[in-house]
C-alpha cells in the first residue's frame, strides 16, 4: 500500500516520527528535534501537515514546556470553562425564578 500511495507513507512516518517528541529527555534535545521535524515537513509538502507546523509553530513554547515539566494547561482551561458554566446556569436559574415567582395572570 505504501508502494503504491508514497505521500501516505511519508505522512505515516513523519505521524510516527512526530510522537518521539514527547519522549525526548530534555528541552533542548526537544527544540532540536522540533526544528528537524518541521523541515521535513516542509520538505514533504503535505499540506495538511504544513498546517500542523504553523500550529505548532504559535504553539511551540507551550509545547517546549509541556516536554520539559510534563504540565499541560487543561487543569486551568477545565476550571475557567467550569466557572463560565457556573455562571451561565446561575443567570439562567435567576431569571427563572423572576419569572416563575410573578403571580399568574388572569388569562393563565
């Protein structure tokens, strides 16, 4: 199957390749690796992959840093996505309360 399609084969091997980076050792073996891995990229062509690069590229302290501390920032992200829920829900349950401790009217 590789034989006969080599783009995916090439992509096949740089999605490989690219899981290396979360085993790297340390920061600087990892920036190392980052920069080969994009040049390849490049030098393949794939679009979709060159997409990939320039989100990592905005990406690419956070990525350095998770690599190093092995921290994401989904603890945070989670607690401001709970908190805006919360909100949400209170100004939802407080306008209902508005409107259902209003007295009926005749017509209901």
């Amino acid at each position: 199957m590789i034989d006969l399609y080599p783009t995916l084969g090439q992509a096949y091997r740089l999605k490989e390749l690219f899981n290396d980076l979360w085993s790297m050792p340390d920061k600087v073996s990892a920036e190392a690796f980052l920069k080969q891995w994009c040049e390849e990229v490049e030098k393949s062509k794939i679009s979709a992959f060159m997409k990939f690069v320039k989100t990592v590229r905005s990406h690419w302290s956070g990525i350095l840093h998770f690599v190093e501390t092995k921290i994401t920032n989904g603890a945070p992200c989670y607690l401001t996505k709970f908190r805006d829920s919360c909100r949400r829900n209170s100004f939802t349950y407080a306008a209902n309360r508005r409107c259902s401790s209003r007295p009926a009217s005749a017509t209901d």
